[in-house]
C-alpha cells in the first residue's frame, strides 16, 4: 500500500471530529447517513438489496470480459504506481488501489448495460457495490465490516440516489443532459461508503458536497465506450469523497439545500425542490426500497429496449403461425413475409438509432432490438456479438422500420409501452404490445430466474463452485459476522 493510501486508511479508521453542520436538508442526509442502524433493515430491504447485490456481481463479473473493461484496467495497472489492497472483478491476483479497483469494477458493471436501474431512472447499484466492495478489502482484517454491516452501508447508497432523484420533476423522465448516475450515484456512493467507515455527521454530510463537485457527465457519450466509465467514477469519486472528509476536508454544507442565488445540487436540475430525510431517531423512517422494487434486466441493454423486444417476440411467435412447419423461424423467410415494421415508442433520441453501426450503439437503438427479437423471438447476451450485428437477415429488416411516438407514451420508464406493428407482404397487420415487460419493478424476476441470470454471468468468469459460493455468501450476508467470506469468493 503506497505512503499516501496508508494515510488515507489510517484517517478513515481514526476519524477527525468536526462541528456538526447547521440545520439544513444537508444536514438531514448527513444525519441520516450517520444515524441509520440495522434495525430499521426490514426483511423486504434485505430481501430486495441482496437480489441487487447478487444481480450487480454477476454483471460486474460478465462485464470483466469485455474490451472496454481491459482498457480501463490497463490504463490504472500502467499509469498508476502498484497497491495490491482490494480485487478486481473476473482478475484472479489482480489488485489496485481500493479507488481505482472501485473503478474498473463500476466500469465492468456497466460495460454491457446489464446493470440494475431503477425509477427516476438511474443505475443504483453500479455507483454503490464496487465502493463498498473495495473499501471492505481495505480495512483490515480485525475491522472487516458484518454483513449486517456492509448491507446497510448499501442500502444507505441506494437510499441517497432515490431521495435525490425525488427532488426534481425532470428526472422523472428519460434524461437529455445529464446520465443520472453520475448525478445522484456519486453522492450515492459517498453516502455509502462514509457509512461503512462510521464517519461523523458533519463529515457525512461534508463528503456528499465534496462528492456534487465530483458528479455530472453528458449524455452525448451514451452509446459509446465512455459511458461504463460514467459508473466507474460514480463508484471511485464517491469513494474518495468520503476518504477525503474523514481526513477534515470541508465542503458546503448546504450543497443538497435550495439557496436562492447560489447553485449547489440544484445545478443539476432546473426544477430542484429538495426536502429533508426523516431523522433515524423519528418514527415513519421507511426506505424507497420497500416501496419500489428494483429492474432487473434479461439482456444487456437500454432498459427501454425491453418493452420492444418484449413485443416484438410476441410477433415472432405470430410470424412462425404465418410460416407453419416449414419455415421453422429461419431468419430469412421470416424477412420474406415482411413489408414493413412499425415501432411505437417514447419521444427519446438517444435511444432512436435506426442503423447501429457498435454494440454500444446497439443497445441503445429501438429499431436493432426490435428487430433482432422479430428475428430470433428473444434478445440474449450473443445479439451484440459482431457477428449478430452484421446479419443479412436483419439489416435487411432494419431498413424496413418505421417510428412513431403517441403522444400517450411519455419517456417515462413507469409509464411508458413498446408497440410493433408489422405488415406483411399479402397485407396483413401482426400486433405486439408490452407495457409492463419481465424484470420491470412492477413485474420482478423470481429469485430462480435471478440465480439462472448469475449464473450464466458469473459462470463466464468463475468456476462452478465459485459461482455456487457467491450465492450463497450474498443470500446470507445478513447472518455473516464479517464480509470476508463474500470477498473471498470474489477473489
């Protein structure tokens, strides 16, 4: 561990006592983050933060073969002097510094866009799992945090995002600016990991300003390569946001406040509206989480791609009546019986991209998911392969799609439908309509299908008994005196 971590570490662990801050909606996170204990972890937050938990690893180990992962990875191990503390994903001896292993695995859990994602949409997970995860491995082994412990850290992180995310009307929609997680995951992070190392209230508070001068990113780099590394410093500038208060840096503390005539977190969102969390100590505390449960996607893509997909695999099974026996679903009579696709979809250009030309381009383009459901009847991990994104069969499709937005389909993930419309050549009209697709909050994935998706992610990395272990460890980390059973497994 370098001279300057080592610092870092020791401040962490013998926390600097500062001045509470002034009473403020600040003030009330900073409480919150520092007030919070097991006890008010419910069965429904463990129940639904373990699933989060396991989904994100599986993900996040998935991801770690990916290209854009290894060049993260490759700029930290090259640009960066070695510090062996905490592990990386899918890298078995492979260690960094805990803010860059909080990197490059934010950056694996979101190189597929398979990660969880919540409303007001953000990738929850992602910003918070890879801090804690590398903060744990940087505590030492008499300090290593329980279960009980690292859940409710999580369950913090999680909680700060969707209380932000509530103070604005905007970011209830699908945004056009700024990517949420780097908005509200930063803060998130911070939240979380200065609840792991039992930071003072001021401090809390301190590091979730120090963390809104960390946060924000453009939507322009959405569908590109640079929009995993959106997580991944979600993930590490959170961290340090926490390891720098808990050595005495100060920051507003009024940043998450509304003052007039002075931007703070509001410079995010036009029509910020903040309101202060429920202190521990009162009673009607309650968590988002037990009110809304999480998005689990089935394929690594857009969460809008789902209600397409979900519809079009619907007229595929249309189509294969229309070809009877023989055709069998092959993709080019099912190109034969089409004349025209026609998508009603929510207003979003981003995710309006009618011929992809990269993976990350494909899973953000209606018309390539659409399409590929149509041609295959699901749309699986293997659709963004080169080799699937070059098909005959299916950009011959994608030249016949046509796009619609009713004005009754707001880009809105809790209110929104896919539709798919196709004509065939003799005239007639096959419908497919989805308006609340499998893994959606209001329609979650059973734990069976959840362990079937971990493991098939989990399994492209670890061994069979690894994979098994980590089920087991984050199913029980409640119980766990220590997490050193769920980092083993990992590494």
């Amino acid at each position: 561990m370098s001279a300057t971590l080592r610092g870092l570490h020791q401040s962490a662990l013998d926390i600097i006592q500062c001045p509470a801050s002034e009473d403020s909606v600040t003030d009330s996170f900073g409480q919150f983050i520092q007030g919070v204990q097991p006890h008010h972890l419910t069965p429904t937050l463990l129940h639904r933060s373990k699933r989060m938990v396991l989904d994100s690893i599986g993900v996040g180990l998935l991801g770690s073969t990916t290209h854009v992962f290894q060049l993260a990875l490759q700029h930290c191990q090259h640009m960066f002097a070695p510090d062996d503390v905490s592990s990386v994903y899918g890298r078995r001896g492979t260690r960094l510094s805990p803010t860059l292993a909080a990197f490059v695995n934010g950056v694996a859990t979101h190189s597929m866009d398979f990660d969880d994602t919540w409303h007001p949409a953000t990738h929850p997970s992602g910003a918070v799992l890879p801090a804690l995860l590398a903060v744990s491995d940087m505590l030492p082994n008499n300090r290593k945090p329980s279960g009980q412990d690292f859940l409710l850290a999580f369950n913090v992180g999680i909680e700060v995002q969707g209380r932000l995310m509530r103070f604005s009307n905007e970011a209830q929609n699908i945004p056009k600016r700024f990517h949420p997680p780097t908005v509200v995951g930063t803060l998130g992070s911070a939240a979380a990991c200065a609840r792991l190392l039992s930071l003072e209230r001021s401090q809390c508070s301190h590091a979730l300003a120090i963390a809104a001068s960390l946060s924000g990113a453009p939507m322009a780099n959405a569908a590109t390569q640079s929009k995993p590394l959106h997580i991944g410093n979600t993930a590490r500038l959170g961290l340090e946001a926490a390891l720098l208060s808990s050595i005495g840096l100060e920051a507003s503390p009024r940043v998450l406040d509304d003052t007039a005539g002075v931007a703070g977190f509001s410079a995010f969102y036009e029509d910020y509206a903040p309101q202060p969390l429920t202190s521990p100590e009162e009673a009607g505390l309650r968590f988002l989480l037990e009110d809304q449960d999480m998005g689990f996607k089935r394929f690594p893509a857009h969460l809008g791609m789902h209600w397409v997909a979900d519809a079009a695999a619907s007229v595929h099974k249309l189509l294969l009546g229309e070809l009877g026996s023989q055709g069998m679903g092959q993709g080019s009579q099912v190109v034969g019986l089409v004349q025209d696709i026609l998508l009603r979809v929510p207003h979003s250009k981003y995710i309006n991209r009618p011929f992809p030309e990269s993976e990350h381009q494909a899973r953000h383009s209606f018309q390539f998911n659409a399409c590929s459901a149509l041609l295959d009847g699901e749309v699986t991990v293997f659709s963004f392969s080169q080799e699937a994104l070059q098909r005959p069969d299916l950009l011959a499709l994608l030249g016949r799609v046509r796009v619609e937005h009713p004005q009754d389909n707001p880009a809105n993930f809790d209110r929104m439908y896919g539709e798919v419309q196709v004509t065939l050549v003799g005239g007639d009209v096959l419908k497919g309509r989805c308006d609340t697709f499998y893994g959606h909050w209001r329609n979650p994935l059973t734990n069976e299908s959840l362990r079937k998706k971990f493991r098939s992610n989990a399994g492209a990395v670890l061994p069979r008994e690894k994979v098994e272990g980590l089920i087991e460890a984050v199913e029980g980390l409640d119980r766990l005196e220590d997490c050193s059973t769920l980092l083993a497994q990992l590494q």
